[in-house]
C-alpha cells in the first residue's frame, strides 16, 4: 500500500490461526502436541540412545576432510552465537552450527537410519535440534520432544511418498526429506503455531532436492556428505522465515503439487497420518555398527556367517553372488571406486575391505585401501541379483542372502532379513559405548564413553544441555 509519503510500504500477511483441516495439518497438529509429558519411559531411552549415536559419529566426523572445509566456510561466516561447531573451537549461529554439525553426523555413514522412509535422519535432526536449543538455553523437556517430532514427520512423509521409488528414481531420500523434519523441531523449539510450521513445510517444499548421481560415480565426491547438513540448515532457514511472516503454500506434503504426489509414484497418503497406538517412528531407527551403506549391513552379517566371522581366507573363495533388493545390482556395483564415498556405496569393494579389514573398520575405505589388491581382487568376485522376495520386503526390511562358492567346491549360504542394530536386533547399551570408544577415544578433551551416557542421561531426565556438550566443540580445536 501506499504510505503517507507516497513510498511504498509492506507488512508480512498474517499467519492463519487456524488452518483448515488436510493431511499435512493434521501431521502438523500431531507433532506440535508431542510433549515431554507425552513421551514414554520407553520414548525417553529411544531418544537417550539416538542423541548419545549422533555425538559420537558427529564428533568423529567433525575430522573429516570435507567436515573441515566446511567448517572453514562457516568460520569464514561466522557470527555471534552460542551453538558449538564440533571440533572447531567456536560457536556460532545455529543454521550455520547445524550446516557443519550435520555435515559431520553424515560423513562416515554411521549414523543411524529410519529404514521405511530410507533417511538418515538423525544426522540433520539432531544437530539443528541441539544447535537451536543451545542458543536458546532450552533443556531436554523442550530438546527431546522436538527430536522426536522431527523424526516422526520424516518417517511419515518418506513412507507416504514411497522412498523405494524415490530412490530408484535418482533422488537421495535424506536430502528430500529431512529438512521437513528439521523444521518441524525448529518450530517447536522456537514456539510457532500450527499455522507457521505449515508455512514451513511450505517453504522447505521450493528447497528440497538431493541427487543419488554420487552413487554411480567413480569419484562419488563429498556431495553425499552434505546432504545431512543441506537438509539441516534448510529446514532451519524455512522455521525462521515462517517465524517472520514469510508463508509458503498449505498441504505442502498432500497437495496436488505436495511432496507426495511430486515425488512419489504411488504414494500412500494415509501413512501421513499415525495409526492409534501406533509407536513413535523414532522406535523405527536402526543404528550402525558398519561405515558403510545401510543396504549392506545384512549382507555383512550373511557373509560373517559364511566366512566364520570374516576368518576363511579370501583366497579360498572362487565366488559371491549376493541376492537383495534390485537397486543393489543398479546402483551399487562400481567396481573401482575412486573415493571413500564411492567406496562406502560399492557392494562389491565393501565386501573385500570386510574380508581384507573387518566390517567395523573405517581404515577399509581409506584413501591407500583404494588399490589395495587384496579388496579389489575380492571385489572382482562379487556378483548382485534381484531377489523378488527381498525386493517386496524393502524398504521395510533391508534383507539380502550370500552364496559363496570355494575353491574346492563347497558352497554355503545365509540369509539375513534383519541386520544388527535394527529394532529386530537392536545394539545394546555396551554396543554403542564401545563404538563411542573405538571413533572418539584418540581425540582430545572428550568425556569417556560411560561419562558422556550419564551426560545424555541428564538430558533425557529434563536437564540442560551445556554439560552435554563440554568438549565437542569450544576449546578442542
């Protein structure tokens, strides 16, 4: 309109106080009423768990060489605020203490995955989550019940669209998602109404994107590695702008331009809304023992089984045929990848670093394993077929079945629907410890494992998070 001295003058529309009833509000209501009273005893050790995984990945991760460089990018930007980079010796901004965080979380593909919706949600809901909280001095009885809305709306929304024909299609399901459920934690923690996480959702639908093209490339580069951290800032920047007035379009995920319908081949809206009684989707999550590609970690347990744990020698295998999901054979088949990345996506190369260096071991995706003749000459062995049974079970189930024939004839095969660390074989208490240990015992001024437990127990009690913190990111650079 115009103002009195003929300028021109404009204010942000307001906000709908009360939007009209559809899918994506109502997936908006539902998250926005989890409260730290409504989370079970249950709720709470789920989420004691994921905050504890995503500190030690995202710490270990805050080494990286791609961690680094964004890291140095952020420092160049940096401004005043309170939310720790890991590793960097500063604070600052939480979308650019997320941007790095996140990065990191995602850097070693050890951080944990919600395997229906195929996202790694825990890497970008956790670090924006923590990085929020942080600048606005909020504790576990806001944090958590913000961590828990996050991952509900990526598992709702990856299920409705259908992440197995997303992902076929070439777009990476963390990149697509996630930053959905980041402004969903944002807008608790920043206290918006139902109607400003819609306009949320609506503006983080213009941004979401994410290509699988690093899967099939050689080099696979880095980009993978910022998909956690793209998702985190954004979904940070779309809560703010929403907090200022900025709206985008309602029924950003059940619209006929909606993510669902967008994305999706044959999407099943219904899963956008939760059936009663149903469990929370942070009790969905599988965990990671092995720094690879989620797609293979019942293949490893199925090759342990043939190989008496890893210990037949290799030389003594003419073959391996592995039986899974299609996208195995499409997707993950590079022979000689020329990059970690491109290494942690090869089916073929994993499975020799396992045999040459143990399915734990990140040292089997260095930079000197790339030509280390005893992976390759494993790989060389490697065949992947499409397996009908196992194809209906995913992404529900991330199955698969190894057949190693030997050299003097024997063959044997197992067959793993379920890999460790899935809800069906869940890694216990001491498991994740010991894998805090193994990634973060080398780097200075960290707590010890048990301490940083009793850390995250304080949290999940209701507690503040700045002890939490003490030694991940100022004054350990």
């Amino acid at each position: 309109m115009m103002g009195a001295t003929g300028s021109i003058t404009s204010a942000a529309p307001p906000l709908a106080a009360d939007p009209p009833f559809d899918l994506t509000s109502a997936l908006a209501r539902d998250v926005l009423e989890l409260t730290y009273e409504r989370l079970s005893e249950a709720d709470l050790a789920q989420l004691k768990r994921l905050v504890f995984d995503h500190l030690a990945v995202s710490r270990r991760g805050a080494e990286a060489a791609w961690s680094r460089a964004v890291q140095d990018y952020v420092r160049a930007l940096a401004s005043a605020g309170a939310a720790p980079v890991f590793g960097a010796g500063f604070a600052t901004s939480p979308a650019l203490a997320a941007l790095a965080n996140a990065t990191a979380a995602h850097g070693l593909e050890l951080d944990d995955t919600h395997d229906e919706s195929i996202t790694h949600p825990g890497a970008p809901v956790i670090a924006a989550s923590l990085a929020l909280a942080r600048s606005l001095g909020l504790g576990g009885r806001d944090l958590l019940p913000a961590i828990a809305a996050g991952y509900e709306v990526v598992g709702r929304i990856g299920a409705a669209t259908g992440a197995a024909q997303v992902l076929e299609r070439g777009n990476h399901p963390t990149a697509l998602f996630c930053g959905f459920g980041v402004a969903a934690a944002a807008a608790k923690l920043l206290g918006l109404g139902r109607g400003g996480l819609i306009a949320a959702w609506g503006l983080q639908l213009s941004a979401a994107g994410g290509s699988m093209q690093f899967s099939i490339d050689a080099a696979g580069t880095a980009v993978k590695r910022l998909h956690g951290g793209y998702a985190a800032q954004g979904g940070l920047l779309a809560a703010e702008l929403a907090r200022r007035g900025l709206a985008g379009p309602g029924q950003a995920f059940d619209g006929d331009y909606g993510l669902c319908r967008l994305y999706g081949s044959a999407p099943r809206l219904k899963r956008l809304a939760k059936d009663v009684g149903a469990a929370l989707e942070i009790h969905a999550i599988s965990f990671k023992p092995y720094p690879c590609c989620r797609l293979f970690h019942s293949t490893l347990d199925a090759l342990a089984k043939v190989t008496d744990g890893f210990a037949l020698p290799a030389d003594s295998i003419r073959q391996v045929r592995v039986g899974g999901p299609a996208i195995l054979a499409t997707q993950h088949m590079l022979r000689r990848p020329r990059s970690e990345m491109a290494a942690q996506y090869s089916l073929p190369f994993t499975l020799g670093a396992a045999m040459a260096f143990g399915p734990e071991a990140i040292e089997g995706f260095a930079e000197a394993a790339l030509s280390d003749s005893r992976i390759l000459d494993f790989a060389d062995r490697v065949e992947a077929v499409a397996d009908e049974a196992l194809e209906a079970a995913f992404p529900r189930h991330f199955g698969s079945w190894v057949e190693i024939e030997r050299t003097d004839g024997e063959s044997r095969r197992a067959d793993v629907l379920d890999s460790l660390g899935t809800p069906a074989r869940p890694m216990t208490e001491a498991v994740l410890i010991r894998k805090y240990t193994t990634l973060c015992d080398a780097l200075p001024g960290l707590p010890s494992g048990q301490t940083l437990w009793d850390r995250v127990e304080i949290v999940a009690s209701g507690g503040g998070t700045d002890e939490l913190l003490d030694g991940f990111g100022l004054g350990d650079s």
